[in-house]
C-alpha cells in the first residue's frame, strides 16, 4: 500500500484499496493550480467507480499532461498549497 500523501491511482495501474480504508477522489485543476475533492470519505470500490466515470474508464484526465486531471487518494492525505498556487506572485 503506498505511503500515506502518496497518489492511490497511476494510469495504466489497477491499484486495490485496503479493505476498511476510505479514499477521496480530487480533480487537479492546471489552470487554477490546486486540487479539488470531487468525493470524499467513501470504499476504494466506490472512489475508482467515480474515477472512472469522470476518465472515461482511465483512457482520459489521468496525467499532469492533461492538465486538468482526476486521481485517488486515502482520505486522509493532506494537500499542500505554496503562494504560487494561491495566485500569490
């Protein structure tokens, strides 16, 4: 299991959620630099069924190159914000 603040979801990688666990699904938004909880607290089964949904079964928004993309991680991982990223320049 990755450690925790690790990304659950790669593309192309069929990750298994702990059983017990909870998961939060962000979407990164690239023009506005941070992340977004598109649901929060649910079952691994439940957040890559939404994961899916919005990545057209992982073929599309999986990637940094993507610019705005979605990804899995364990509900309790904590996102940082530098001042960049808070429009501070």
């Amino acid at each position: 299991m990755p450690e925790s603040g690790k990304s659950v979801n790669k593309p192309k990688t069929c990750t298994v959620g702990e059983p017990g666990k909870l998961y939060t699904v962000r979407l990164y938004d690239g023009f506005d630099y941070n992340w977004v909880d598109i649901e929060s607290d649910v079952p691994y089964e439940e957040a890559r069924r939404i994961w899916e949904e919005n990545t057209e079964g992982g073929t599309c928004k999986t990637r940094f190159d993507d610019i705005d993309y979605y990804d899995i991680f364990e509900a309790d991982t904590k996102m940082l914000y530098s001042d960049y990223a808070a429009g501070v320049r």
